[in-house]
C-alpha cells in the first residue's frame, strides 16, 4: 500500500513540473499571434489547454519509462 501511496506522489509532481514547463514552451511560442484580435481570452484558454495536453503527454511518457525499466529487472531476475 505505501508504494502506491509513493507512487501516487511522484506522478502528481511529475504531471505538476511537465505542465509548469511545457506552459513555459506554449508561451514561448506567442499563440496570441494566431487567433483573431480580441480573443485574447480565447488564446489565452488556448494555451492553457495546449500546455496540460502536452505536460500530460510528457508526464505519461516520462512514468511509463521508469515503470518498464523497472519492470525489466524482473527479466534478468532468477
């Protein structure tokens, strides 16, 4: 029950930290310029969308390679 509980943690900091960085990388990229003027709302929601979609993506790419190279130490286990 603890590692799920420990398990639990890091994927909340992990999608956290994936999110705060790729919001960073959206704004970098000035979305604003592309939506119509006077939809600074819309672009605004835009690039919160786009940044919890990536950091989603990243964070799940991120946990699913530590839980598989964790799980090949199983394959080389007697």
């Amino acid at each position: 029950m603890k590692n799920l509980g420990i398990h639990a943690v890091v994927s909340l900091i992990t999608y956290l930290l994936t999110c705060g960085l790729s919001f960073k990388a959206v704004m970098a990229l000035h979305v604003e310029k592309y939506v119509r003027k006077g939809h600074v709302f819309e672009a605004q929601v835009l690039a919160l969308f786009l940044a919890i979609a990536l950091g989603f993506l990243v964070g799940q790419f991120l946990l699913t390679l530590v839980d598989q190279s964790q799980a090949l130490l199983y394959l080389f286990k007697d």
